[in-house]
C-alpha cells in the first residue's frame, strides 16, 4: 500500500478503525494520515464504507476498535473543526426557518450556550452565501428550494462552521449542473483556505483530474495514494471487482450504477483475473 | 363594553381569565415544538397518562398539580427509557405507557365515591375553580418552561432540524430531548386546569398550526402561536360565560376555529388565495 509522503505534519490521523452498525462491521483496520489542507477523493463501490467513514470522523457513528487524532488529539478534543455534508441530508425541509437561519447555524457550533449571534457570525454567514450562490435565496423558506439549492445551503452552513477539515459525501451525484460548477468552486476556494478536504464520489475522471490523492475503499483500505498511483486496474479490480473494464486505450471503466446493497462479494472476485 | 366587564366582576372569572390566557400561551410555545417535531401523539398521549397522578393526589388530598406533575415526569422518563437505543420504537413505548397509565387512572378513579364530576373535571377541566395558589403554581411553572425554551433556543433547534448537525456540534441530543419532554409534560399538566386532559392537545397543536401557516421562522412562528393561544383563551372564555358552555371546549373551539380562517385565507399559503 503507498502511503503520500506528508509535507508537513499529519493533521488527521485514522489508527486502524473498525467501525459499523449493528451487524458486522462496515469498516475493517483502516489506516492513513492526511496531511493539512490536502484534497483527497475517497473512492469505492457502494457499500464500501465511504459514509460509514465519514459518519465515523464527525463522531456520528462509535468505534468499534481504533482511534482518530485530528491536530494530534482524539476525536471530540476539536469540537467545531470538522464539518460533514451528508449525501441526502435527513431534515425536514417544511421546518419554519430560512435559508440564513439554516446557513448561521453553521455558526453555533462556535457561540457559547446562551450567546446569541454577532456581527462577525453574520459576516461569515453572508460570505458562505455569496460563495456557493444563494445570497438572493437568504430570506427565502427552505420550504421553497430545489434540490441542488437545498445541496449549497448545507454546503454554506458547513463552510459556515469555518472548518478544519470538510467532509463531502457525494457531492456530485444527482445535482444540477449550477450546484456541480459551485461545489468545484467551493473546492478551490477551501484549497486557499488551507482546509483539508475529503470528498467521496463515483466519479474517477473526477478523481483523477481536481485531487492531490485518492483513497481507494472497500471495506478495508485498498490503496493510498496520487490519482496515478491508485487508479491502476489492479487496484480497481480488487476495489469493484467484475465491474471493471479496461477499455484498449488504456482507459477503464467502472459499471457501478446499480450495484447490490452488500457488496462483499466483490472482495473475493479478485482472484478472477 | 359592559358586556366585557361584567364577568370581571367575579373573582373566579378573573383568575379564570388570567389562568386560561398563561396556559394559553405556554401552551402554543411548547406546541411549537410539537408541531415541527411530530410530537402530537405523544402531547395527547403524556395528557392522558397523567391521569393516575391526578388520581392519587386526589385520594390523598394533596394538590393535583403535583400529583400530575409527579406523574407526567415518571411518564416522560419511561418513554425515554424504553425507546433508549431503539428497543423498541417511541410511538410504540408512548401507546404501551399512555394506555397503562389512563387505565390506572381510570382504574383509581372508579374507586372514588363522586366518580362522575370529579373526572369530568380532569378530563374536561374547571377553569373558573382555579385557586389563588393554582394561578401562581400556573405562573411559576409557565415561567420555568419559557425560560428553559428560550435558554435552549438555539440547541432546541438544531437537535429539532437536524440530528446530524447536532451530533457534528456535539450537543448532548438525548438529555436535550429528555428536556424537551420534562417541559412538555409541564405544560400539559398545567393546561390540566383549563381544557383538561382530553383537549389539551388542542391547545398545544391547534394554534401552533395557524402559526405554522403564517410564518417561515421559528421565533416568529412562537410568537404568533402565543398570541393564537392567548387570544382563543380569552375569546374562549368570555363564549363560555355567554352562551353557559364548558370553558374548555369554548376555548378549544375558538382555536379550531382561528385555525380554520388562517388555512383558508392566510396570505402565505391559503387554501382558497391559491386557487384564486
């Protein structure tokens, strides 16, 4: 397994993690470092734990062995320096409040209990806006929003929370081509930043083309490394298993559109090569 | 405009008054809550579970108040208890809780020799029989819960929109919703008095749906819920006093009713705006 060479200290550290729901675990002994402001795609078939992942780093989901350190202590010593974009994200969306009051909640994390926000907290709450869009949406119901509205919304309120690391589930699945052009801008903009960032998608070109490394997942870690590095058939065959087609330009090709919920079945197709 | 003041003369009518306009706005406040949550079936069911409190209290000659508060706290902790960690499902522990308890009620209230009137009274409510000390036990305790909602505004919130949120900001969501439950259950059995326990979910849902229609905020929503609720209580009792009908229904009608105009004709959303 290649491991990237971190520049500077890592400032996310995953030991050996398992982590799951109620059955058997999803996530088995995984294991990397991610060194600050790095921009890496987190790539596997469905099912692979991707979200399981990131639902792990934001503390939604215990562990069942391992540990994670972000700036070198556990999990839960940085209260409000990680921020997560679910891929549906479960809210109600007939709730009584507006685009802004949505977007400053990204700011509470940072107030005390009873501090109600201030001039800075709504300074941040407009530049979030005005980054992914939806200043004009600001005094709108989130009654009245289209899907990919609803997706920069959630991505304003996580860039709201002036995070550390930023973590994106799917961003690019089943949005409109607007919220597509301003989530890659979100992109550039969080790289100025210096803000770590972790994006799981389906899409390789993707993955090859806008990150400085992939994590490539299926149910246990499989590869780590720059786009060329891990993008090699061998790997995606071990990651997707049958689904894999290396085109004869050298191109491959992954079917995964519709694949089973439980995809360990993949895991022992390796040997079919 | 005498016809506003001749109630007043009674002392009861006035003590009446002021208990049905407190109830009826930490009513519509909470009911806020139960509106966007869904938390309906649990508002009725923690009414009728308080039913065996009443009742013991009552056995004792103690106050009902506290009997009913004692109650409605075991009740909420139960709910809390049984659906910790998903045993079993919470609309699934509510119906067990809430249909054991109204049947002790009941069970305890047979037993008293004035049966009939006394649970007409707790189910219906007695608002122009509120004490002096009622009406400040009313007060206090509506004092509490509004101070606690407007301390927890902003965790009340995110835990209500988005449990995702709330667990990322690493809010303590359970004893948050164990919160939110205790001031529910004050509140029901503080609208005891008024609309007892058969309608007290009027009172919590009904003006918190007017309220819902015409709003796209949560603190303007609780505003106008209070003032729906305040508004029902008064209107409510006055019919009461006219027309001799049960205070509770009077002022649970009068909200239905408030309800209605705002679905049909409120600005944001009406039934029949739209269609014109």
């Amino acid at each position: 397994m290649e491991k990237i060479s971190p520049q500077e200290p890592a400032r996310l550290e995953i030991e050996s993690i398992s982590v799951g729901y109620n059955g058997a675990p999803v996530l088995q002994d995984v294991t990397f470092q991610i060194p600050h402001g790095a921009r890496v795609a987190v790539v596997g078939p469905n099912g692979a734990g991707k979200s399981t992942l990131f639902k792990a780093l934001v503390g939604l989901l215990p562990l069942r062995s391992g540990q994670i350190f972000i700036h070198e202590m556990p999990l839960g010593h940085h209260l409000d320096c990680v921020a997560y974009v679910p891929q549906r994200s479960e809210v109600d969306w007939r709730f009584p409040v507006t685009v802004a009051d949505v977007v400053m909640m990204g700011r509470y994390g940072q107030m005390r209990w009873l501090q109600t926000p201030g001039r800075a907290d709504r300074e941040v709450v407009r530049t979030s806006m005005l980054q992914m869009g939806i200043t004009e949406l600001a005094n709108r119901s989130i009654r009245d929003l289209s899907g990919g509205q609803q997706q920069r919304v959630f991505l304003a309120r996580a860039l709201a929370q002036q995070p550390h690391i930023f973590l994106m589930d799917e961003p690019f699945t089943g949005v409109d081509s607007t919220t597509q052009e301003a989530t890659l801008q979100l992109l550039d903009h969080l790289r100025q930043q210096n803000v770590t960032v972790l994006i799981s998608t389906h899409d390789l070109t993707l993955a090859a083309s806008r990150f400085d490394s992939i994590l490539l997942l299926n149910k246990r870690l499989l590869a780590y490394g720059t786009p060329q590095e891990v993008l090699t058939p061998e790997y995606l065959r071990q990651a997707f298993g049958t689904h894999v087609l290396k085109l004869a330009d050298g191109a491959v090709l992954v079917d995964d559109c519709c694949p089973p919920e439980d995809d360990h079945v993949h895991g022992s197709s390796r040997e079919a090569e | 405009m005498n016809w506003l003041l001749e109630p007043l003369q009674y002392a009861f009518m006035v003590r009446g008054l002021l208990a049905a306009v407190l109830v009826g706005v930490l009513c519509a406040i909470m009911g806020t809550y139960v509106v966007i949550r869904g938390m309906a079936f649990l508002g009725d069911a923690m009414a009728h579970a308080i039913l065996p409190g009443v009742a013991i209290a009552y056995l004792l000659h103690g106050n009902l108040l506290v009997g009913a508060l004692v109650a409605s706290v075991v009740i909420a902790l139960g709910i809390g208890l049984f659906s910790r960690g998903g045993m079993v499902k919470e609309d699934t522990a509510i119906g067990i809780l809430f249909a054991a308890a109204l049947a002790l009620g009941v069970a305890l209230i047979s037993s008293i020799q004035t049966y009939a009137v006394d649970l007409s009274h707790i189910l219906f409510g007695n608002v122009l029989g509120v004490s002096t000390g009622d009406l400040w036990m009313t007060a206090g305790l509506g004092f509490c819960v509004l101070l606690v909602v407007a301390i927890n505004f902003k965790q009340f919130m995110v835990i209500s929109f988005d449990s995702v949120l709330a667990a990322t900001l690493r809010l303590p969501a359970e004893f948050l919703r164990n919160l939110m439950l205790l001031l529910l259950a004050v509140t029901v059995v503080v609208s005891l008095q008024t609309v007892g326990v058969g309608l007290s979910v009027a009172m919590l849902v009904t003006p918190a749906a007017a309220a819902y229609l015409l709003t796209r905020r949560l603190l303007p929503m609780m505003l106008v819920s209070a003032l729906i609720g305040a508004c029902s209580s008064l209107i409510g009792l006055y019919l009461s006093f006219y027309l001799n009908i049960v205070s509770g229904s009077a002022i649970v009608l009068t909200a239905t009713v408030i309800f209605l105009v705002v679905f049909l004709f409120n600005p944001l959303q009406g039934l029949l705006r739209r269609r014109s």
